[in-house]
C-alpha cells in the first residue's frame, strides 16, 4: 500500500503554550488536526471557565481566518478549585475536561492536587455533571523510582479512586508502560487511555545511551523497550479505549539544552507521518484511522471528523524541518525519530 486516506485525525493531548511560541507552533497541529484537547498548564494556569474563554480567544487570535482547528478547553484542577467552578464549566459549550497534575509531576505542575482526597467534592461533581478528567498518571514520592512512577500511581492513586467514583469518566494520559495498557484495556468501564507518538518510538535507551539527548526527554519519561512494544501492541490493537494524544511540548532550544533541562518532545509537526511508518511496520495501517481518527471523538461523545486527509507513500524520504522559529523566544527542535519515513500527507 503506498496510499491511504483517512478521517481527519483529532490530538487528544496537546501543549501550545502562550505568546509567540503559540502563534509558532498553532499552525503545525492546525495544518493536520481537525481537534485537539488543549492543556491548561500555562503560567498561571486556567483554573476558571474564564480563563477557559480567554485562552480560547487567544488561540484563535494566532490563527490564520481560514483556519479549521478547533481547540478543546481544560481546566486545571488544583486543591483550591471549587465545585461551583466545576458545575459552571460543566453547563459551558467551552471546557471539554479538566486536568489533574500531581503536585511537581511535571512542567508547571506546581499548582497541581498533592493529595485526591483533597480534590474528592470536586471529582463527585464532575462525575454528576458527566465532565470528564485527564490524568497525568505519576506519583512524585521521592521514595518512588522516576521509572516506576506510573505502576505505582495505577496502585495508589488510580484504582482507588476508581472503586470509591466508579461513575467518574478517566482518560489516562500518554501511557508509558505495560502496566498502564494492561490496566485500561482491562477495565470494564469509563477508562480509556491515549498514547503518544514518542512513546511508540523511542525507548529509554534512545534518550541514554551515547550521551543524553535532551531533545527526547519527557515526562512520564521514556520506559524499557518491552514496555514501548507493549504501546505498540495496543495503539495497532483497534481497542476503543486506545487514541492519539501526542502530548506535543513545545519548549525552546535554551529551555531544552540547559544544566535542568525542561520536559517535553515537539512532535506535531510530523506525527501522522510518523504514525503512518510505525502503524505499516507492523502490518497494521488498517488500524491507523482508528487510533487517530476514530475512537477519541467516540469516548468524548463527538462525532468524527467529516473531511479526510490522504497520506502518500514516497520513493525518497520526506524532509522535515528541524526547527520551529519562534522569534526572540528560540526556536523549538522538532522530534526527530531516528529513521528514514517516506509517507507524506498529500496536499
């Protein structure tokens, strides 16, 4: 097969930022995503339907007014937030879902709920009031090694929460291990997961090994090769509660090559086309329009994108830029997978 059209794909997981880095980096995900889920973990955070609305306005300010994108709206939630806050974002067209970050689980996480008991009248409202929660599935016990962050958080965290608000709608986000799949594709209910385009491509050793390439480092960090296969399996599986989110992460150059470097890949510039090489490498390219197409709008309750994108494959490998200028910010590195990819999108 050397073409194939699909729905337009949506991002279930998305950062892009504020200022000249979004006006930057809006057009890469807007140029081959119909949606996307926008994270609420700017400085300060949007914590209110306001500050929902306001970056709404802001995104579509850095927009061109052909524009089709259509950002989806978090809130961040933090031990601060009231159910009133909840219930008016709930009974808006604006907010999709609202956000849980651990306490320093990751970027500008500070804000974040240091303890779910704390957030429990918060959760039951979202769960009378249908909203759903994405999580960033890590603890940040210091006793708790950077690498098993997530198993211990499904232990801790997730499926006691699960058991006392079983109505409560969970998205997992970017999973990162075997234990993470296994956990949702082994639940009966309101638990689905998304995957990101790094994460099926890049093993630990990929960031390690030769020297430490800053570039790939990310929160949840990337795991062991059987864990990385163990993405791949469920991303080609067809299983419903298995999308796309990319979780792509703009930061600049000087952000990202410093003695503390911040967390993220930037990968919205290439991801179909790189989803397109992993999903035929298995033999599994009939699956590819499920898991970026398909089953996100389903487990949000939204109707699939009505117009498609063709996906071509090439005798000569596709050039991609290696960075994006952001002005006097810096310019933001794009993911670069390590091998050759020959699927393009058609214009």
């Amino acid at each position: 097969m050397n073409k194939l059209t699909l729905r337009r794909p949506d991002d279930w997981h998305l950062h892009l930022r504020d200022g000249a880095v979004l006006e930057a980096v809006l057009p890469e995900t807007a140029r081959h995503f119909g949606r996307a889920i926008i994270m609420p973990n700017l400085v300060p955070p949007v914590v209110t339907l306001q500050d929902a609305i306001a970056y709404r306005d802001r995104i579509a300010a850095a927009g061109r007014d052909d524009m089709r994108f259509q950002p989806l709206m978090t809130l961040y939630l933090t031990e601060n937030t009231t159910v009133e806050q909840i219930e008016e974002a709930a009974a808006s067209d604006v907010v999709t879902a609202v956000k849980l970050y651990p306490a320093g689980a990751t970027t500008n996480s500070q804000s974040g709920v240091r303890d779910v008991a704390n957030v429990m009248p918060q959760l039951e409202a979202m769960a009378r009031a249908g909203l759903q929660l994405c999580v960033h599935g890590e603890v940040t016990a210091h006793d708790v090694d950077i690498f098993d962050r997530e198993a211990v958080f499904i232990d801790r965290v997730l499926e006691p929460l699960r058991q006392n608000l079983p109505e409560l709608r969970v998205t997992m986000e970017h999973v990162t291990t075997r234990d993470g799949v296994d956990y949702v594709m082994g639940s009966s209910q309101n638990l689905a997961c998304t995957i990101t385009t790094h994460h099926l491509i890049i093993n630990r050793n990929h960031l390690l090994v030769g020297g430490i390439r800053p570039h790939l480092y990310c929160l949840p960090i990337a795991k062991r090769e059987e864990h990385r296969r163990a993405l791949v399996d469920a991303a080609i599986s067809g299983d419903a509660r298995v999308f796309l989110g990319t979780d792509s992460a703009p930061h600049t150059d000087p952000n990202k090559e410093s003695a503390c470097g911040c967390a993220g890949v930037f990968s919205a510039t290439n991801t179909i086309q790189l989803l397109a090489h992993v999903f035929e490498q298995e033999g599994a390219l009939d699956q590819l329009e499920a898991f970026a197409s398909l089953n996100g709008p389903a487990w949000y309750g939204l109707p699939a994108n009505e117009d498609r994108i063709t996906l071509v494959k090439g005798e000569a490998p596709v050039r991609f830029p290696d960075k994006i200028e952001t002005g006097a910010d810096g310019p933001v590195t794009v993911f670069d997978p390590g091998f050759e990819v020959f699927w393009d999108i058609a214009d």
